[in-house]
C-alpha cells in the first residue's frame, strides 16, 4: 500500500510531510554547527529610515513604538536593538511605548539593557511609557498630549515630573514614529498618527506583513519601512554592528534554499506524472 | 423601544464623532477625549466578562471531556499564578520578579515555539501547493520562487538581477494590487459603518434585525 507498485513520481508526490520537517529541523541545525557570514545588500527603504534618524540633531526626540508581542520577537527585537543603539550613539532623547498587551516586559528589558551599554538614564535621557489598551485610541490620544493616555511612566512616575518629557507633549515635539509592529497596530500609526497629527511614520514589521506596506511607502505615507530578519540584518550593516539579525541570516538563507528545492522537485514529480498520464490516455 | 433607543443612540453618537472629526474647535477636541476615555471604561468592563467566559468554557469542557482534565487544571492554574504575581505593581517593574521570570522563561518561550514552528508547515505547503497547474499557479510559483531566491546569497550578475526584479515586482504588480485591496476594504468598512450609523446594520443587537 505504501508505494508498492507506484511510479517514483507518484511516490515522490505522495511523500509523508514528515520527511519534510525532518529536512528543515536539519537545515535550520546546520547553521548553529557550521556558523557562516550572508552578504546583505542594503534597500532604499532600510536606508531611509537610518539615514532620517542619522540626520536628527542631538537632543532631538524620536518615538520608537515597540509594538509587538513574544511570538515575532525573533524578527522585531533586532530592529529595537539596532534602532536603540543609534538613537542612544547620536545622544537623541526617546519616548518608548509598548502598545501590545504581552509586550511592556519584554520593551523593558531590551531598553534597560541597551541604555545600560551607553550609559543613558531613565526619565534624564527617554522615557518608557508603558502599554495602554486599545491602541487606536492611545495612538490618537498621544496626538493631543501625552499624558491623557499615560499620567504616569511604566514605573509609575508623574510623566509630569520626568525631565525628559518636559517639553514633550505630542507628536509636534517628536521627529518621528518608528512603530515596530506584528500586528494592525501599524495600520493605526499610519491611520492616525501620520493621517490626523501628520508626524513621520516609519514601520518595522514581519517579514510576510512587509508587501502589504509597499503602497503606504509609495504615497509617503511613511517614510522607511524594515521588512523582517532581512530588514533588520540590513539596518545592522548600515551600522557596522553584527547583532542577532545577521546571526539569524545562514538560518534564513538555509530555510529558504530547503522549501525552494522542495518546490523544484515537487514540480518534476507533477509534470512526470501529469506525462505520465497524458502518454496513457 | 427596546430597539429604537439603543439606534437612536448608536445614530446620534456616530453623527456627532464623523462630525467632530472635522472640526477644529477645543470643544470638539474635549469631546473626543471624553468619547475615547469611555471607551477605555467600556472595554475594561468587558475583561471581567471575558474571563469569566474562559474560566466557564473551560470547566464545561473538563466535566464532559476527561482527556481534557489535565489541560484545564493546567490553563487555570496558569491563569491564577499570573493573575496573583501580577497583583503588586512591583511586580512588572522590578527584574528578578516571579511574575517576570514566569513571563521570561514560559510565556516567551512558548509563544516564540508556537510561531517558530510555522517553518515547518510552510515548508510541507509549498511541497505540496506551488506546482504548475495552470498558467496562473505557474506565475504564482516563478514569483515565490524569486521573491525568497533574494534572501540566498548569489554570485554576481544574478544577484543583482535579482534584487532589480524582487523590487520591481514588489512596488509595481504587488503594490498596485495591495492598494485595490486596501481601497475596497476601506470602502466596505465606509460602508458597514454607515449601515450601522443608520440602523441597518443591527448585529450588535444581539443578531436582532
């Protein structure tokens, strides 16, 4: 029953899938044994968004908003890591906000730690907001003042009386809004933070969300967008920093080169038989 | 009236935020800020519900299902420890934490799996769905084939051929695409909202037309 008397296309076409995990839990291990360099050659779309936080002045404010949740860390961590360090590297000052519900933790840890390696303080040089439900609503709500959705930051401290926000109140005192974002909560920034408020929007997104963001960077809508591990990899060369992304290009360019076979040789098996059958009839 | 006032209210209050929307005036500005904080207060009142449904789904599945026991002593228990290490506010802001070692070393964890563990689906469906069935499953397959043939490292000339036609067919056949979808998803939400504005569209009446 299992391929007795069957032609090696049928056989080929019929394969149990789990040979084919099994293929790509050793592709993605060969990486982790046999560690190699990807060359990353860098989009225009990368580059606009290093280059436009490149050309900000000292003391100036971004707004980086760490928008996603544990299940696409592996593809948006990086992006903050790579975006943090030079914001902090050029002495910008950051409000940071983590509109995902399982993502305030997780935004802590990663800016506690790169302020850490720049020596950059809390309230003195960015301020962590924290989460708020709902985003739209938040989103728009920054656009007026910062304070109506956040009195107070992810520690519990008046906004009021952190020395960074002292002149920040809304998106008019912001260069940009870079939203690193695996959901629809990017869809809102360009709704409602660059629609309604007109500030600079730039998106940080996964790899598979990327092509819908194209149309929106062609009307400027927003002005960078950074698509996924190869995204993020691109921002890290323009930095000359090799952080996760790079390490996480081999597993990429394995992973790919494993389901771009497997489409060729399902393909020869298909028009084998579809010959096959067409020589029987 | 049962019907007609919650419509009259859905129509009065759509009216007035369409209209406050273009006008600039303070009070219109109050009036959003006033709007949205009620929407915040709507929707916390609507997590002690959610909890509840999930709390009750999931005792009603383990008394009828016995194979389902163990999977909703372990959704409550996890559900409880979160709920009591997260009581203090201390919790979430100090490192070391119960509450953020349970989210660190499970939750992470556990969500990154889930999502790493698509490689593997996306690897069988395109064993199985990309073949050259007809001329449009053809042009289907060539794209994919060179879209995910510019993250593999190739020898120059092909690699920047490549990049050229990745780019092209992202912002011309992808992009113009992506924009029809947009443009008629935004017009359908126009619509549906409108429907509801006039009371045309009563589903979150309970399904009572």
């Amino acid at each position: 029953m299992n391929g007795e008397g069957q032609a090696w296309y049928d056989r080929l076409l019929n394969i149990d899938r789990r040979w084919i995990y099994l293929l790509m839990a050793v592709v993605v291990i060969v990486p982790a044994i046999r560690p190699f360099a990807v060359p990353v050659g860098i989009s225009g779309e990368v580059r606009a968004v290093h280059d436009f936080i490149a050309e900000l002045p000292p003391g100036q404010v971004v707004h980086l908003a760490i928008d996603y949740d544990p299940s696409t860390l592996a593809e948006l961590h990086p992006m903050a890591e790579a975006i943090l360090h030079q914001c902090f590297a050029q002495d910008l000052r950051l409000v940071i906000t983590a509109l995902s519900q399982f993502g305030p933790a997780m935004a802590d840890e990663i800016v506690t730690r790169v302020a850490a390696e720049h020596g950059k303080q809390v309230g003195v040089d960015y301020a962590f907001l924290g989460y708020k439900p709902y985003p739209a609503i938040t989103i728009l709500a920054m656009g007026t003042d910062y304070r109506v959705p956040f009195p107070t930051d992810y520690y519990g401290t008046p906004v009021d009386s952190i020395p960074v926000m002292r002149d920040i109140h809304n998106y008019a005192n912001v260069a940009c809004v870079i939203s690193l974002a695996g959901g629809n909560v990017a869809d809102m920034w360009i709704q409602y933070g660059n629609a309604k408020y007109g500030v600079p929007v730039a998106l940080g997104v996964t790899g598979v969300m990327a092509s819908d963001y194209y149309p929106y960077l062609q009307s400027r809508q927003i002005f960078g967008l950074l698509p996924g591990v190869k995204g993020a990899a691109e921002y890290e060369r323009l930095r000359n920093r090799s952080g996760e992304a790079s390490r996480g290009m081999p597993y990429q360019v394995t992973s790919h080169l494993l389901i771009l076979v497997a489409m060729v040789v399902a393909n020869i098996g298909f028009i084998a038989q579809r010959r096959a059958r067409a020589g029987v009839r | 009236m049962k019907k007609q006032i919650p419509i009259l209210i859905v129509f009065i209050t759509g009216l007035v935020m369409v209209l406050q929307y273009f006008v600039p005036h303070a009070t219109s500005e109050f009036l959003f800020t006033y709007a949205n904080d009620f929407v915040i207060v709507i929707g916390i009142l609507a997590l002690p519900l959610g909890i509840f449904s999930l709390m009750r789904g999931t005792v009603i599945k383990a008394k009828r299902d016995p194979r389902e026991r163990f999977y909703a002593i372990v959704t409550i228990a996890g559900f409880l420890a979160m709920v009591i290490a997260g009581v203090q506010r201390s919790q979430f802001t100090t490192p070391g934490t119960w509450l953020q070692n349970m989210f660190s070393y499970v939750m992470i964890p556990c969500q990154a799996t889930i999502f790493s563990m698509l490689a593997f689906y996306i690897a069988s469906a395109a064993y199985r769905a990309f073949r050259v069935r007809t001329w449009l499953a053809t042009v289907l397959l060539v794209t994919a084939f060179i879209v995910m043939l510019r993250i593999v490292p190739l020898p120059e000339p092909l690699s920047g051929w490549n990049s050229a036609i990745v780019q092209w067919i992202l912002a011309v056949p992808n992009m113009a695409s992506k924009r029809a979808i947009i443009i008629g998803v935004g017009l359908g939400a126009i619509s549906y909202s409108m429907k509801i504005i006039l009371g045309i569209e009563r589903g979150y009446m309970g399904g009572d037309r």
